[in-house]
C-alpha cells in the first residue's frame, strides 16, 4: 500500500536531485520525502474518518457520559473517551475545570486527562502501519491501564485537595453543543474541516519530527544507539523518558521519530516510551496542568506517569526480546 510513497521518493531523492542511494545525505532526503508525504497522506484520512464519527462526540456529551456515573465503570469509560478524543493541549484546563464542575469524581477526570495524549486514534492507526496491530494493541492496553491506575491512585491519595481554589469556585455554563449539520453531506463537510484545522495545527510539529528522523536515519551511526540506548543497556528505558520531558511534539509528530530509532536498532519498548513521555508529560503540558493543579498533584502526575512509562518500556521489551 505505502509503495508509491517509496517510488515518489525514489524519483525526487535520486532521479530529480540527482544523490547516490549509497550517500547519506540521499538515505535522509528519501526517508523525509517518504515519511512527509506518507505521513500528511495517512493524518488527512484518519482525520477525515474521525472527524465524521466525531459530530456525535462533544465535551459536553463527555461530560454527561461521565457525570452521575458509578465510580468503578467510569474509569473504563474515561480512559476509552481519552482513547477517542485527542483534545489539544489548550483544551486541558476548560475540559479539566467542566469535567469536576460537572460531578465526575477527580481520579476519573485523571483518567481521561492521562490517556487523551498518551493513547489517541491517530498515532494507534499510525502505530499499527509501523508496527503492527499485536504490538499497537499492547501499546494501547497498556496505556489504558496506565490511565485507570492513575485514576484510582489519585483518589486513594485524596489529591482533589491539589487542585486549585478557583476551579471549585468556578461555575462554568454549559459547554456549547457543535453545531453541525447531521446529514452525510453537513458529515463530509466536518471532516474535511476537521482536516484543515488539526493538519493547520500540527504540520509544524511533524515537519520537525520526520526531519528529526530522516537525520537519525541518515547520519547517526547506529552504533551511538546500540551503545547508549540499544538492548545491552539497562538504563536505556529510563534515559529515554527523561529526554522526552524539555521535548514537545504531538503523536503525529513523533511517528517518524520512532520509525527511524527502529530502523536504528533500538527496542520498541525503549522508543515508545520516549513517545510516551513526549506526548504526555513535557514541559509545556506540564506548564498548562499548572493553571489547575497545586505543585503537590502536578508533581504526583509527573512522577506517576514517568514511573508508569518507564514499567511499559521494560514490559515491551522483555515481551519482544
């Protein structure tokens, strides 16, 4: 299916430009090639598809799903909405504040708050081209657990009493219903507007990683991976995700990435949990979680999910050693 990519980047890489198969600067400019026009190729059908699956999905309908729910089978729920609804970082605070104004217990709010970036439809359909649907399945029970668990430690831990003051102050109105058109036409229309605006959101951010990746890919020795963060190395997991913390990049953005430090040698588990620590708990996140969460509870949450990512890095690689 992904041959054309290949053959396009063939034709520009070696034909057009004119560089050697066998030279590195030919090896990085064909893995960006590929990866630019394969990657923008598979977001705008993902998108697209979702984007019309999403019109009967809204923060308000979350937030009447989740309230008034039992506690035990809230959780379940919260971390598949999570799964489903990749909610940008700006939505993290008004989603946050809307979900506790509206009943929904504090530990399962953090199960939807957890799993919405660490696990999302686009970088499980991503994943599962890279590395197949066994593994992709793994990658997102796991993340399921991650998020529940921190649901339900959050509210062992009693760390509503972490949030800040004005966010139980605030009554906020309701969130407004999207207003669109329900017909298969007002769908289509959605989703291509879907397409423009998550795309117009992220480009940026994938353009850095796949050329991030095409440089790994071409110009790094795969012996500078093998000897810091290959398979021999047993702080490779934990090195991994504390690089991922200053870093930023979304889902999309971190495919090419991993693409590349596989092609490196470098364990799935040890790659993913760099993604993993990317997604869910860099710096910027962190900075916006700030706006809701007092030090105690921000710090919790970093810890956690650091502890959590590094478990399900050793966990994948002793499954697929």
């Amino acid at each position: 299916m992904f041959i054309v990519f290949t053959r396009l980047a063939d034709w520009v890489a070696f034909s057009l430009l004119g560089l050697s198969a066998d030279s590195k600067l030919g090896d990085a400019v064909h893995f960006f090639v590929e990866d630019v026009t394969k990657i923008f190729v598979l977001l705008a059908v993902i998108i697209f598809l979702i984007g019309m699956l999403r019109t009967m999905l809204t923060p308000e309908r979350i937030r009447r799903m989740l309230a008034g729910k039992r506690q035990a089978p809230a959780y379940g729920l919260a971390g598949l909405l999570g799964a489903v609804t990749p909610f940008c970082s700006c939505s993290a605070v008004p989603l946050f504040i809307g979900l506790l104004e509206a009943g929904v217990p504090m530990g399962v709010t953090m199960t939807f708050l957890i799993t919405s970036p660490m696990v999302n439809e686009v970088a499980v359909v991503m994943l599962a081209a890279l590395l197949g649907w066994k593994i992709t399945a793994l990658y997102f029970g796991t993340g399921m657990v991650v998020g529940i668990l921190g649901g339900l430690a959050t509210d062992a831990l009693k760390m509503e009493r972490f949030v800040e003051d004005y966010v139980w102050k605030i009554r906020m109105g309701q969130m407004a219903e999207m207003a669109v058109d329900r017909s298969l036409r007002g769908r289509v229309a959605y989703g291509w507007q879907q397409v423009r605006e998550i795309i117009g959101r992220v480009w940026l951010y994938v353009l850095i990683g796949i050329g991030i990746g095409a440089g790994l890919h071409g110009f790094v020795p795969q012996d500078f991976f093998a000897r810091y963060a290959g398979p021999d190395n047993p702080f490779a997991v934990p090195f991994a995700v504390l690089a991922g913390i200053p870093l930023y990049s979304n889902a999309a953005g971190m495919i090419p990435i991993v693409e590349a430090l596989l092609a490196k040698g470098l364990p799935v588990g040890t790659v993913l949990a760099l993604m993993m620590s990317i997604t869910a708990i860099s710096l910027p996140e962190l900075m916006i979680l700030r706006k809701v969460l007092k030090v105690p509870m921000l710090a919790f949450f970093a810890i956690y999910l650091a502890v959590a990512f590094i478990g399900v890095g050793y966990l994948f690689n002793f499954v697929l050693g």
